[in-house]
C-alpha cells in the first residue's frame, strides 16, 4: 500500500508540475538558477541548484562515456549504459525496477557522442529519498551486466537499427555523420552497428563499466528540494559508489572534409531527403551567441528563418527546411535538413546551397538580428519551466566546464552581438567549400 500512495503522490505531483512551470515563467522568470559548485572527496565535479516549488529531487549523474569511447565495437557504450539497470548481485532487473517504483521514484538513462548519464528522480522526503539513493547506489556498486540482460538488450538495439536502415532520413543522417567526420570517433551513431553490436561480450561490458564509470570522469547535477548539505551528502555517497578512477583522455581532433562532396543513395520514396552538414563548433566556444543567433536567422527559427522563407514561402518546395549546429567537445556538426518532392530535389538543392552562400557571404540585416534576438531571448525562460529542464543544462554546463554563470548572462550576450559579430562568427565555422551533401531518394531509371 505504501508503494501504491507514493506513486499517486508522485503523479499528482507531476500534474502539479504543469501548474507551477506556469507560475514560474510568469513570475519568477528573472530568478534564473544559481547554480552551486564543488568536488566530492573522490574526484567527481558536482553542481547543485536548490529549487523548493515541489517536492522533488532530481541527480543526474553524467560519464564521459558515450559513443566516442566506443573504439572497436560501436554500440559498446550504449549497450552498456542500458544494462546499469538490468540486475546487480542480488537484484535481477524486476526487483529493481519494483524497489524504484515502490518509492515514488523513477530512474531513466541515455547514452549520447560525449556523455552517458543515469538520472534518478525521486520525491524529497526523507524516508522516501534514503531508500531510492540507497537502490540507486546499490546499482551503481554492483551492477553484473548479467549475460541474458545483454542478450536481451542487444537484440532489442539491432533490431531498433533494422529499422533505422529503412528509414530514409535516417540513413541520410548516419551517412552524412560518416562523410563529415571520417576515421574520427563522432564519425560512429551513438547507437552503434550491426556488426559492432554483434561483436561486444560481456567482459567488454565490463571492462567499459570499471573503466568510465568512474568518480574521476563524473559529473553529478542535482536539482531539486534539498538543503547544501543533503546535496553534498548524495553526490559524495553516489559518487563512492564507484572507484576514483581517471578522466577519460581527450578525444582527438576533428580533421574537417578536404572538400565538398555529394552523395546520392538510391531509396525507394515519395521524397528526397537532403542534408547538408560539416564540422563546425565546439561546446564552449567564444564566439557561441553568435553563432547562435546566426542559426536562428538562417535556419533555426522556424517559419521565419530564411531557408524557410525560401524553400516554403516563396517556392512551396518543402513544408520543413531547418539548420542548426550541434556543439560537442570536438568540432560538432552544422547541419541543413529538408525533405522535397523527388521531381523538385535538384531545385531544392540550388536553393538551400544559393541561400547559405548569401548568408556566408553577406551575413544578416539588422532587421532579422533584432527580430532574432526578440524571439531568442522571449522564449529562453520557456527553456527552464521545469525541474528536468534545469538539470539537463546544468548537467551539461558541469559536463563541458562552462561558466556557472551560462544561464544568468545568455541573454545579455545574445543582446550584444552585433552584425558585424553575428556574420563573422558564421563563417569562422561554416566553410561552404568543404559542405557535404547526402541525398536519399528513388535515383535510378
């Protein structure tokens, strides 16, 4: 019975959640989070924001262990990080998942190109908090990866990618990540391959586990309703449940395509996927607001961005044309995305290419750097209304070493770029002469 309360208690509390995000961005919008900063006794780098609206405690923890670490057999890292949960050495996966749920609380994972994380969310009051942090830890100090687990879970992946290499976009997408990056570790899908997948045994597992799982590679991100000193006490009792470790070494550069390519892949569809991409920024970047601003003007705000004034307005060629860049520890990728009519994919392509090479060589109006910066800076706390949301970018200001300030002055720095800047930092990082472009459609006679 006791579970059963706590369940509905945790599910009122998330309807509740909706009802506060709207109190918060109306109200306490200019209160952006404090974020506090320090290390556990194990190396591991913590950043804390104590939020007390609901009763909630959400602690990330985030390894420098993605897809990039992956060497050999890509898919090792994800693979891995799904099976943290699948049993310990008393605990199968069920039990586990019963001793969650019987507490309120709920644990999900990913694993990305840099990072991999384990999340727990559990309600605040004490009772509750100990025994999901103590599940939690058990998890962490004993999971055995046990070999139906992997078995299960590996099947489950390759069958996800059997389906991902039916899908026109998405094949366009792990092509244009190879062509752009090459031999380079992001040149591999997070989620691994077929024959990569097929390749890892449990003692890679294991040995993936002991060797990135570790306190020195870690960062923990709580948010929530807990004191200082709680914090301190959950990030220092989870990170102990691992080793000290070392900090994974950095990954290599990224060595940009010599040249522009394009690559035309035969698939049976009604339309042609187009992406147009290459290395660009890393996470940390100076010049990062505006490059940001230079993105929403081109591609990544929405209807009124000018790809989309192009391709849809003025053309009607494509319902969704968008760009973005996506930074990374290493060069992250810049990236064009539409999908045409396959009679109107060689217009298209004319378009999207003229478009980029007259925001390359021209830069923006001031017109579209004020309407930009109105939109950006309008629509940032909406980026912040909840507790999950928080702790996805504190997890990521802790993860990438960014200034415990990012979130306080983000709008002050869009603010202040200037045209000049905005165009200048758009071609420091996007070189039309070295673009890649992937097409996926019906190309034969």
């Amino acid at each position: 019975m006791a579970g059963t309360n706590s369940r509905r208690f945790l599910r009122g509390l998330l309807a509740a959640g909706a009802v506060a995000a709207a109190f918060w961005t109306a109200g306490a919008a200019a209160a952006l989070p404090q974020i506090q900063h320090w290390q556990t006794d194990n190396g591991a780098r913590v950043y804390f924001v104590p939020t007390h609206s609901l009763p909630i405690v959400d602690v990330r923890l985030t390894f420098d262990a993605g897809g990039a670490r992956d060497g050999d057999t890509p898919g090792l890292a994800r693979l891995t990080n799904e099976l943290v949960t699948a049993g310990t050495d008393k605990l199968d996966a069920g039990a586990i998942a019963r001793g969650f749920e019987n507490e309120g609380a709920r644990v999900d994972n990913d694993s990305r190109q840099d990072m991999a994380y384990l999340h727990l969310r559990s309600l605040s009051e004490e009772d509750h908090l100990k025994a999901s942090l103590d599940l939690f830890r058990r998890v962490l100090a004993n999971a055995s990866f046990p070999a139906a687990g992997l078995k299960r879970t590996r099947r489950q992946m390759l069958v996800g990618l059997k389906q991902q290499l039916q899908d026109p976009g998405e094949i366009a997408e792990r092509r244009l990540q190879k062509d752009i990056y090459g031999g380079h570790p992001y040149g591999t899908p997070a989620d691994g391959t077929v024959k990569g997948l097929r390749a890892v045994r449990r003692d890679d597992v294991r040995r993936f586990y002991q060797r990135y799982y570790v306190a020195h590679n870690l960062v923990v991100a709580i948010v929530g309703d807990v004191s200082r000193e709680r914090a301190e006490q959950i990030a220092g009792r989870l990170a102990d449940a691992r080793p000290a470790g070392e900090a994974a070494p950095e990954l290599p550069k990224v060595q940009p395509p010599a040249k522009a390519k394009t690559e035309r892949i035969d698939f049976s569809s009604k339309q042609t996927h187009i992406l147009l991409g290459e290395p660009a920024v890393a996470r940390g970047a100076p010049d990062w607001h505006a490059l940001y601003v230079a993105n929403h003007i081109l591609g990544g705000g929405g209807l009124t961005s000018r790809l989309a004034k192009e391709m849809r307005e003025k053309r009607g060629l494509s319902y969704s044309t968008s760009s973005f860049f996506a930074p990374a520890a290493r060069a992250g990728r810049f990236e064009i995305q539409t999908q045409v009519r396959n009679d109107k994919r060689d217009e298209a392509l004319s378009v999207l290419r003229d478009t980029l090479m007259d925001f390359y060589e021209n830069g923006p109006t001031q017109d579209e750097l004020d309407s930009a910066k109105r939109n950006i800076t309008g629509s940032f706390p909406l980026q912040l209304d909840s507790n999950r949301d928080i702790l996805g970018y504190v997890a990521m200001i802790g993860f990438y070493d960014l200034p415990l300030d990012y979130l306080q002055t983000f709008r002050d720095k869009v603010q202040q770029v200037t045209v000049e800047e905005v165009h200048k930092a758009f071609q420091r990082h996007v070189d039309p002469d070295r673009l890649i472009t992937v097409m996926v459609g019906p190309f034969k006679d």
